[in-house]
C-alpha cells in the first residue's frame, strides 16, 4: 500500500494495469506516459519477457498542497498477461493502491479476460490484500475493432458492481487518459481516508484529477 515518507515529504503510491496477455495493457500504459511526458523526460523502463514486455514507469512528483505540504508520487506497472507468468503478477501488485483491468473486447477474448480478472483477485488475495478494498477501474480495450463484445455483455460478465469503465482504443490513445484519471481519483481518496487526509469543499481525489488534467493542457 502507500507509503508516506516524511523525510522528502512523499505519499509514493502505486498503480497496476492487468489483464490478458496481447490486451493492451503495455499500449494502454505507453498512450498515457505519451500524453504526460511527451518529451520522454520520465522514460518508460522496458522488462522484457520471451513473448511480452512488462513495463514500469514513475512518474514525475504531483505537489498537491492540500495533502499538507507532501507531494504525491505515483508508480504505474503493467504485468505480463500469460499464466506462466502469474508469480510475476502477484510479486508486482504487491503493495498496490489501484488497479487498471484491461479487457481485450474481441470476442474470442471473453474467456481470457474472465480468467485475468478471477487471477487479479487470487494474486490480490494471495498478497494479502482484500481485493474489495483496492479501486478498479476498467478499460473495455480494442473497440476500433470490426468486430467487438457488446460493452453490456463485457460489463454483465466482468463488472456486474459497475465500477468505472470506459471504452478505449489504447494504440490511438483514446479513453486511456480518462481511465488513469478515475483510477488517480479513487486511488487519492482512498489514500486520504487510510491517512485521515481531507480537503474542505473538494475531495483530494478531485485535486489530484484536475492536477492531472492541466498536466497534460500545459505539455
């Protein structure tokens, strides 16, 4: 979970994109890096497998002055989709404050993302971390596709609590940024209440999301 170090006046926080292998997890993660750090200041730290990469980046400190004077950090992961790497996948959300679920909208992909999304709560669980209690937002990945699984049918089958979701097309950066902010804004809030942090009038997970936001207007 988030850690707050008092020396540097940090609330280091970390979020996790999962899902099936090939989803989109790793352009989801390269289309939201692009559109926070276009000049690549911050780069992206490639760890290969022999079939897929993981990616980690960290992002550059967010000075959000209601958290009391400290700065909020976020790490994003993504973790390899293929089962043999599920060890990997648990070690990663070790420690993770929200979750991206990246669902692959080809229909010959329904089962794959079943069982990603019923491994994230057995890794979670495995970790000891009540998979209730970690935001989830989901991306319906891959709808520039010709063919597609209806978004009732993926929110019915993977998302019947309604969590937030959003369509995407991760390889022409549409909706991955709007994904990221409501994970940021959930992650925040929750961040806040475990810390008894809070904001008169606006919640920190507001605050942040506009930080983010006007990040991305100034670059």
């Amino acid at each position: 979970m988030s850690v707050v170090n008092t020396r540097d006046r940090t609330i280091n926080t970390k979020i996790v994109y999962y899902g099936p292998g090939l989803g989109g997890k790793t352009s989801s993660l390269a289309s939201v890096h692009q559109q926070l750090d276009p000049t690549g200041e911050t780069p992206l730290v490639r760890l290969q497998t022999d079939e897929e990469s993981t990616l980690f980046f960290d992002y550059l400190p967010l000075a959000l002055g209601p958290f009391d004077g400290y700065r909020l950090k976020i790490q994003a992961f993504t973790v390899p989709g293929q089962v043999k790497y599920n060890l990997t996948r648990r070690y990663v959300l070790l420690g993770v404050d929200a979750v991206i679920f990246v669902a692959d909208s080809s229909p010959s992909r329904l089962g794959d993302n079943l069982e990603s999304l019923e491994s994230l709560r057995g890794n979670l669980e495995s970790n000891g971390i009540d998979p209730v209690s970690v935001p989830l937002v989901f991306q319906w990945n891959k709808r520039d596709l010709p063919d597609v699984t209806p978004i009732e049918t993926l929110s019915s089958r993977l998302n019947p609590e309604l969590l937030p979701a959003f369509p995407t097309c991760a390889i022409r950066d549409l909706g991955t940024f709007d994904a990221f902010v409501a994970a940021t804004r959930a992650m925040v809030d929750s961040v806040a209440r475990r810390y008894h942090l809070s904001n008169p009038g606006e919640s920190l997970g507001e605050i942040a999301a506009r930080h983010l936001s006007s990040r991305t207007r100034s670059t």
